[in-house]
C-alpha cells in the first residue's frame, strides 16, 4: 500500500483533531475515556457509529487491522487498545481497500488537507469539460495494485470519464509544469494511461476495474489510439491474437504509453490531445444493474519506468528458491564462488526450500518430472547464456531458470506473466530468483552454459561435449 508518513510529533494532535470532528457531543468524556482508559466511559461517551466511524479513521491513517466484527464493545476495545500507542508513533495515511460512507472519506481528506498529507489529493485545472477532479472520486489511487510492476507511479495528471456521444472519446488536457520539467529531465520519465471502470463488489462496496482491452476476434487488427496526431498502439490487445486460451494466462493490462508524442510535441505545446475513438470497450461488470457505473474512466499518470538493475533489486527484497536436494549443493560449492565470506552466509540466508505436497506425502506427482543431473544456463529463447535467472513459486523445472530480460521482454510482447518454459502462471509478485543457477553463474571456471551435477555425490562440472544430452523434458530438479 502506498502511503504518506508524518513525523510522531504530529500523532497527537491528528488524534485531537478526530474526536473534534467525530464526537462534538461528549467530546470531555471521550477523551477522558480514552486518556484513563476507562472502557465504560468512552462506552458511555461513543455513539455505535461515531465508535465505528474513529475506529476506521485510526485503522486508514496508522495502518491497524481493523475489528470485524463491529460491534460497539469490539470497537472501544480496539480504540481503547491502540489509542495511546499511535499517539507515539508517526501516522502513515493510507488507502482503504473498501468505503462506503461518504461523510467519512470526506473527513479523512479532510484530516488529510489540514495536516497537509498531499497524495491523497490532486489538485488541476478543472475548466476542461469533462476533467474530474482528484478528489471528486477519492482513493481512485487504489488500483495502482493493479498496475504493472514494471512503472513506479510518481504522480496523477488527470483523471477523466468518457461520455456518450460523437465526441465523447476525445480528450484535452494541460500538463502541469512540473510534469513536464520531469519529461524533459528524466530519461525514464513516461506518461502512461489506464482505463477502468467504477463497479460495485459483492459486499457492494465501489471499487475500480482496471479494463482489459482487446480486440473482438483473434485476427482482428492491432488497437490504436491518437496521441497528438500520432497513433499509439494498446499493447495489452496482443495476446488475444497470441494466445487462444487466454484462461490459461496470468493476464495484466499494460498500461498506455504515450510518452512518445508528447515529448515530441513539448517544444510546441504542453497540452495532449487524446483520441480513444474506435476502441472497443468492453461490456461493464455490472451492466443492466447499477446505471450509474456504466462510463469508463481513463487516468493519466506520471511514473518511472523501472530499469531492468532496479526490478532485479526488488527481486532481491524477497527469498531466492530452490529445491531441498539443491540446498546441499550449493552449501557444497559456495566456496567456489568469487563471494567473500560474509557474503556467502548472507547468501545462505536468502534461501528458501520449496517443497512438494505429493514428495511430502510419498505420493507420485505425475505434474514433476523425472530427476537429470543436466543443469541450463541458458535462455530459453535466445539461447544466451541467462544473466539473472528467476523463477515462479510454482515453477517445478529447477535445473531451468527464466532470463529476467527475457521474462520481461515476452510480457511486454504478449500481455501475459507466464512462465516461458512451462507455460504456468507466473505474475511479477510470485517472482524469485533461482538459487542454485545464481550459485553457478557466480563459480569462474563453469564457463559452458550446461552444468553436470552428479546426483550421488553432489559434485558439478561442466558435461563432455561428445556425450549427447537427454530430452529437455525430462529435467526437473526434484528429489
């Protein structure tokens, strides 16, 4: 979750501020209450739904888990149990998952704009016709779950709902200059586009759909917008071309570059004319039961695009993956790397052993295939010698790993997070890199893109090139 965070000398008076706004009507005795934490007078100072109402706030604006059930005694325990703990500590306002009360967004932006928390809110130029407003649809900023993980979303330009009618898909819009100073500086700098809906979930809560767009049949061509008189193509169309069985796909709409164009046209104008006029929207989630959700929005964005060395240190935020009877081979071999000693235990401890539900339970699992003791290097397309080897959590071909570069230019060209190897599911969030490959890539005498490991004693070395190689298929690296 994105967040603001304001220094602890502010918590006390943001709490001061919520029992001002949300019970006026026995503000001495609530805050009495909470100040002795006396639970039968804060009881008897909270109404149920001002008790509901500050324990929402508390929960956005420090990140607490909020009580659920809610019931009054549940929600004056809560307020009771982490009162004065946030008055210690610095707030970090964030954004809920789900709201229905208006009266309490506005509170909290409110909240927000008193204590000048800004990212909750977007102020622009609100003449244009069809411009909405950041905060006339707040926390529109959630779906920045969905977006792709290869973009840091920086700011919000603009936000827009398209209209019916001739002109309805047409829109113009003035880059604040800010945004602009960071196009023409920052070499990474992009502004993107999402198109979403505003629909409603089963617990009938608003939330934001990000629209995946496509064309209508597998052969149709390519979408294409107008940006400054030059056409863009959608790339998140593609895969239904590539791909007939999109239910096997990890599917997540890429967003719409339109970079290109306006950094072109900056010289001349800082305004963006953008044309959606001939693509296909698709039909809203809730079509012919809530009417006033029915118009897509669109939403432009300021964001980095991450450079292949940052994505790689996200990557190694998280655990590197291998197998158990992997472990013991690289513990073996770690010494033969060009790694100090302290670097070799920090790598040690990165590792995390995925294991085998059907090995666990001495069951045969005909999905993992038979063990070979042939290890690749190598990418699985190009055929180069891999640079950062990763891997999905549910990838079972641990003697084969994904390039990064690879794995990231095939999502770009088709759309999906798929495993290019097994074809699996295999989205950014579930990405890891491969332990055991990293480990001999790293030894300087393992020069051939192939690596021997012998099952028994666990020594590797490259393979003789006269001995031929077994089907790719039959690798794995399970036990």
């Amino acid at each position: 979750m994105d967040t603001q965070t304001l220094p602890v000398t502010e918590s006390p008076k943001i709490l001061d501020e919520i029992i001002r706004r949300l019970a006026p009507r026995r503000e001495q005795e609530v805050r009495e209450g909470l100040r002795t934490l006396n639970l039968q007078r804060l009881t008897r100072g909270l109404q149920v739904q001002e008790s509901k109402q500050m324990a929402y706030l508390l929960s956005w604006i420090f990140l607490l888990d909020h009580p659920f059930p809610q019931r009054k005694q549940m929600l004056v325990e809560f307020l009771l149990t982490n009162w004065q703990r946030c008055a210690s500590e610095p707030s970090r306002w964030g954004v809920p998952d789900s709201f229905s009360d208006k009266r309490l967004i506005d509170v909290y932006l409110e909240l927000a704009d008193h204590f000048k928390v800004t990212w909750l809110r977007y102020s622009a130029d609100s003449t244009q016709s069809n411009f909405i407003r950041f905060d006339r649809m707040p926390f529109h900023s959630s779906i920045v779950r969905s977006f792709s993980p290869l973009y840091r979303i920086a700011a919000s330009i603009g936000l827009f709902k398209l209209k019916q009618g001739a002109r309805a898909n047409s829109l113009t819009f003035k880059l604040p200059d800010d945004v602009v100073t960071v196009l023409e500086r920052c070499e990474s700098a992009r502004v993107l586009a999402y198109t979403f809906f505003e629909a409603i979930n089963d617990q009938k809560m608003p939330y934001l759909s990000v629209i995946y767009l496509s064309t209508p049949t597998s052969d149709g061509p390519e979408l294409t917008i107008s940006v400054n008189g030059h056409a863009i193509a959608i790339t998140s169309s593609k895969s239904k071309r590539l791909h007939i069985d999109r239910s096997a796909l990890e599917i997540q709409p890429i967003p719409i570059d339109l970079t290109g164009p306006i950094r072109s046209s900056l010289k001349e104008t800082t305004h963006v004319y953008v044309d959606f006029t001939g693509v296909p929207f698709p039909v809203h989630p809730d079509h012919g039961e809530h009417q006033e959700y029915k118009l897509p929005y669109v939403s432009f964005y300021l964001a980095e695009e991450l450079s292949i060395e940052k994505l790689r240190a996200i990557l190694e935020t998280r655990p590197f993956i291998t197998t158990p009877r992997y472990m013991e081979v690289i513990r073996k071999h770690l010494g033969r790397t060009t790694y100090s000693e302290q670097e070799q235990q920090a790598f040690l401890s990165k590792i995390a052993c995925v294991y085998s539900k059907a090995i666990e339970d001495d069951e045969e699992d005909s999905d993992i295939c038979s063990v070979d003791e042939l290890i690749h290097l190598e990418a699985s397309l190009s055929r180069q010698r891999i640079s950062i080897p990763v891997r999905s959590e549910t990838c079972r071909h641990f003697n084969r790993s994904m390039d990064l570069s690879e794995y990231l230019h095939y999502y770009r060209d088709t759309n999906a997070w798929n495993c290019i190897i097994c074809n699996e599911k295999a989205n950014f969030a579930k990405l890891h890199i491969d332990a055991l490959a990293l480990l001999l890539l790293s030894i300087p005498e393992l020069k051939q893109n192939t690596v021997r490991l012998n099952p028994v004693t666990g020594e590797i070395h490259s393979p003789d090139p006269n001995v031929p190689a077994q089907d790719d298929m039959e690798f794995s690296g399970w036990e």
